[in-house]
C-alpha cells in the first residue's frame, strides 16, 4: 500500500470539504499545502482542523503529540504560486464547473510529472473537466463524503480519458489515508448521488404534500429503513443549495421527470435557508 507520509499534497479550497481532506492526509503525514482565495476560509479551516484534533486527543483517539504534528503539517497557502510541485493535487472548490475548470487549469502547473489531478466535484462530469486540463488521462474523482474525517468511503470517479494507472494510484492514495476507496465510471451523480438525491427530493415532496412534519418523516426512514440520518437532516447537513445543484444536473443530463427538484427544494434555496451552514433548513441550527 502506498504511504503519503513524507509527501506533500495540495488542496485547493478550505471549506467544509477541502479542511476535511487536509485534515486526513496531515494525520496521515503527509504536508498539506491547503489553498483558498479567501484568508478568512483559511484561517477559518486551520482553527477547526485544531479543534477537531484536539478533540480527537480528549477522547484518547490519538496523542498529544500527533495532533500537534498533523495542525503543523498544514500549511496556509495563499497564492497558488507558492504551492510549489506536488504529486497529487485534490480540488474542493465550490460546486460550479466554470469555477472548477478555471481554477485547474491554473493548478495543473503545480503537478509533478506523472501527478494526479482529482476533483472533489458530487455531481460534475470527470470527463468534462478532464477534457479542459492538459493530461486528461491523469484526472479522476475523489469524492469524498461529510464529514470527511469520519465517514469512510471515497466514490473513485474514471473519466472517459482516465489511465488505468491514474485509477490504481488513486485507489492506494485513499487507502493510505484510512479511506475504503468504490470504483465507479463518470455519469450524473456517480452512483452515491443518483440513488442519495431522488430519495432526498421525495422526502421534501412528502414534506410539501403535508404527509407528516420534518421530524416524522425523519424518524420514520431512521426507525424503519435503520439509517442513521432522516433524509432532511441528512439535506441540511449536505446543504440545500448543493442538493438542488446535483438534482438540476440529474435533471438535465438524464433527461427524466423523476429527478425534477422539488418546488419546495427551490424555495428554501431562494430564501437562503441552506442547512446547517445558514443555522436555518428544515430545522434551525444554533
């Protein structure tokens, strides 16, 4: 199995995902060279990356001195001129493929020959943005899953273009930062997204048909599908603007009814109650 500690990642975009990815491969020990336009993102993800560690050393998870090592293996970069050359390079920016596209082909130029580009993207073609970077056969998907730090899986996305090399490295690079890395082929949603999202979207139909309140229909999958998350809370989590987003591109691309977003899905979005991340969705958060 591969090991990534002694080498250097970056990561670009310091939001709920990409601190998240930085966190795993710094713990793992790895340096991470953590990217965003915004300083206040990054000052932000190095305090939460503290925090959660520290938390980690409380509950007996992991000493002291290897929490302290993993914040340290961080580093805030501010101009993706100082990323310097890299071997992997993971991209968690916002989930808009004008901005994805703009900001690889930007970041390529820090790959090391031979290194792979992977994208963090829920619901955009790997082909498509694979066809904007310079070597297409070695960019991929990693998906990872929120939060990051805590659940397992890694959705590992093959473009059209994508090396069989590209996908075996990939798969010892998850593997070596505790991850259980699923392959699957570049389509709308992948496979996590396009069974997650119709589900999601039917839950707020049945919210908005007044079947039952946000709570009954949360605990009812809870108690009687076992999962461990009503489908709401779970949107919340996710946030409503990014499951609105993956569903218009299911929506599009497969070209069927049953992925139509819900009207109410579209008003919760237009009236800023995103989830979690806006402290108000189908429940309010402090």
């Amino acid at each position: 199995m591969t090991d990534v500690k002694g080498m250097t990642v970056a990561v670009l975009g310091a939001g709920t995902m990409g601190r998240g990815i930085a966190q795993i491969f710094a713990q793992s020990g790895a340096t991470v060279r953590l990217f965003d336009v915004v300083p206040k993102a990054l000052e932000s993800a190095q305090g939460t990356i503290k925090k959660l560690l520290n938390r980690a050393v409380e509950k007996g998870k992991m000493s002291a001195d290897d929490a302290a090592g993993a914040v340290e293996r961080v580093q805030l970069v501010k101009k993706m001129d100082d990323i310097g050359t890299v071997p992997l390079l993971i991209e968690a920016a916002t989930e808009k493929p004008e901005t994805k596209i703009e900001i690889l082909k930007i970041a390529e130029k820090s790959l090391e020959k031979g290194g792979i580009l992977a994208s963090n993207t829920s619901s955009i073609s790997i082909t498509q943005l694979a066809a904007e970077t310079a070597a297409p056969d070695r960019f991929i998907g990693m998906h990872f899953f929120n939060p990051v730090p805590v659940m397992k899986l890694v959705e590992v996305v093959r473009g059209l273009q994508t090396s069989d090399e590209t996908v075996a490295q990939t798969l010892r690079y998850a593997e070596a930062v505790g991850k259980t890395p699923v392959k699957c082929n570049d389509h709308p949603g992948f496979v996590s997204n396009r069974v997650l999202m119709p589900m999601i979207n039917e839950a707020i139909f049945t919210l908005q048909d007044g079947v039952a309140e946000a709570e009954a229909i949360d605990e009812i999958m809870k108690l009687g599908m076992a999962h461990p998350m009503g489908p709401l809370a779970l949107a919340d989590l996710i946030g409503l603007d990014v499951c609105l987003f993956i569903l218009e591109v299911l929506h599009r691309d497969l070209g069927e009814d049953r992925y139509r977003p819900c009207p109410l899905l579209r008003k919760m979005v237009q009236a800023g109650r995103l989830g979690r991340k806006s402290k108000h969705g189908f429940y309010p958060y402090e």
